[in-house]
C-alpha cells in the first residue's frame, strides 16, 4: 500500500524513523519519504546514510502549524513520532513537554486535514495508561487528541488511529545502551532504580512493522497495543553482565516500578486478537465502524472484565537468551 505513495515521518530522524526509512525502502517503492524534524546535524547525517532520490527533509517543528502544512502537502500517510520524551526532563520542563506533544499533537491533526492526509497513526507509549509522570500524561492527551480527530473530519478521508508499545531495545536513550557502554568502560555494577521494577520490550525492527501492519488494519479511532514480552530489569543486567553486581539507586521522579498498556478501566473497550489487543474510542464517531473485524478481516473479541496488560502479570517473558537475541536483532 505504500508503493507510488508520499510518507510524512515527524521526528523522522530518531531510532524509530530511521528504522520505518530503512524498511519501506527494502520493502516498498513509495514516491516521497518526508523527514520533518528540527535537528539539522541529525539530518544532515540521516541524508548521508539514506540516499535514494525518494527522500526529501524538512527542517521544522511540530509546535509550528504553518511549517507543518507546508510538508504535508500531497502527502498519502503519516506516522507522528515527534515527541519529548525524556521522563525526568519532562518533569522540570513541564511546559516545554506540553506545547510538543501536546500542542505538536493538535499541530499535526490541523494539517493533516487541511492536506486531505489519507491516514495518520501516532506512535504513543505504555507511559499514557494510567500515567503518574508529565510525559505519560501529555502522551494521553496526545491519544485523546488523535482519537477525537475521526468526529471532526467530516466528510473527509483522512483517518486517525494511535499505536501503543513499550520500552524499545537499543534506542536513544534507553538503557540497553547504557548498560553496554558501562560494561565497555569496565565497570564493577550496573545502576537499577528497583529490583522488582518491570518493563514491556520490543525491538525497534518489531515496533516498524507492527504500525506497518496497523495501516492496514485502521479504520480510525484504534488504540493498537502489540502482545510483547517483559523482564524484570535486574534481570536485563544480569543477562547483559552475569558477572557484575547490581547497584540499587532508587526510583527517578515520574518513574513506576510497572507499566501497563490496556488499563482495568479500558477493560470493556478492548478487544483481543492473535498477536494484538485494540481499545476502542471512548467515544461515539458519526461514522460508526466496526472495530471487533478490522481492514484486513481479523476478528477480535472483547477481554473479560477488570482484565489489565501489565508488565508485571505479563503471560510472556525474556529469558537471557531471548534477550540476546533481540539486543542482536
């Protein structure tokens, strides 16, 4: 569905933009990749490493709507990766969280629309269920924004869906690197905020291709949230350095010892399909759809109530060597 066609990727130059880049030129022969995002040294290195005639980059901000139309022009499909992220930064820059993902967030939406964007998904976070940090609850806003935007679009094509998915191995900021430069440097521990503390994974290679997948599914209004693995994170260390020892240093502020992706209360909006679960808008569009059968004719069915995707009573789980392997993926 992506051949001939033109692709907005916002915060295109981070981990996850690089690796949708990577994949749909292996995969498909689209018109245009657009990268919008504000860095120029990280496009300037991004046009190094991809250099087919289809991309283009755009330097600009979500928080500008103007700059955001104008890239948007013509443009098929959207995947809005533009985020601030950083817990602990979000919670002493709360504003500067807010006009990005928040602002950036109804910035995208208005453009989208105005440009007659035939589909929009944005990447959101198991830090929006039940958030307890800045980050995870402007990530919410961010979803409800999105959601919202099928009952404003009228008559227009353009349709709205979220995906949602943990911790991703190996990107900025995460601490998978962390831990493998400390090991590099030769150190005698690794920092663990609580040995108890659990985390959802998926690899940067799975999150890709799970939206990819999720463009076909949409019909607008989706939460989708893949079947992913946990581990405890004193468990990653000790896979990662069974030779070193653990150093507790305590919870950082805005951090949960779990994350949860389907909360209780969403419990009787969500549906369960083989390798994904959907929660359903909370509320009615004007053009209702059916979310238990979706684009490509899977059928889901709705979880029992009170169920909840935690990491923490997670069914699945990494072992060391499962581990390994998606470190190497």
């Amino acid at each position: 569905m992506f051949n001939g066609k033109n692709i907005l990727i916002t915060g295109g130059t981070g981990s996850f933009g690089k690796k949708y880049t990577e994949i749909l030129l292996k995969n498909y022969t689209p018109n245009k990749i657009i990268i919008f995002s504000r860095d120029e040294l990280k496009q300037y290195e991004m046009a190094q490493q991809f250099t087919h005639p289809c991309m283009r980059f755009f330097i600009g901000d979500v928080r500008d709507l103007e700059r955001l139309k104008r890239a948007m022009d013509s443009v098929d499909f959207v995947i809005h990766a533009a985020a601030l992220k950083h817990v602990p930064i979000a919670e002493y820059n709360p504003m500067e969280c807010i006009k990005t993902n928040i602002n950036g967030a109804g910035n995208v939406i208005d453009a989208a629309l105005e440009c007659k964007v035939q589909k929009v998904i944005a990447l959101s976070t198991d830090k929006a269920a039940n958030p307890i940090n800045l980050y995870g609850a402007t990530k919410l806003a961010s979803d409800k924004l999105f959601i919202a935007a099928n009952n404003i679009r009228g008559s227009q094509q353009t349709r709205f869906s979220v995906v949602r998915y943990g911790n991703v191995l190996g990107s900025r900021g995460s601490v998978v690197p962390l831990f493998k430069r400390l090991i590099e440097e030769g150190a005698k521990e690794l920092p663990i905020t609580d040995e108890h503390m659990t985390r959802f994974w998926i690899t940067l290679e799975q999150g890709v291709h799970f939206v990819l997948k999720n463009f076909e599914r949409m019909q607008g209004g989706e939460i989708f949230i893949p079947k992913i693995p946990s581990m405890k994170m004193s468990d990653l260390a000790h896979a990662m350095a069974p030779h070193l020892g653990i150093k507790i240093i305590g919870i950082r502020p805005g951090e949960k010892m779990h994350e949860v992706m389907v909360p209780k209360d969403d419990s009787h909006l969500t549906l369960e399909f083989h390798d994904h679960y959907v929660i359903q808008p909370t509320i009615q569009f004007s053009q209702k759809a059916n979310f238990t059968c979706n684009a490509l004719r899977e059928k889901g069915t709705l979880v029992t109530l009170g169920f909840e995707y935690s990491s923490d009573t997670n069914t699945q789980w990494l072992d060391a060597n499962s581990l390994k392997e998606m470190i190497e993926a």
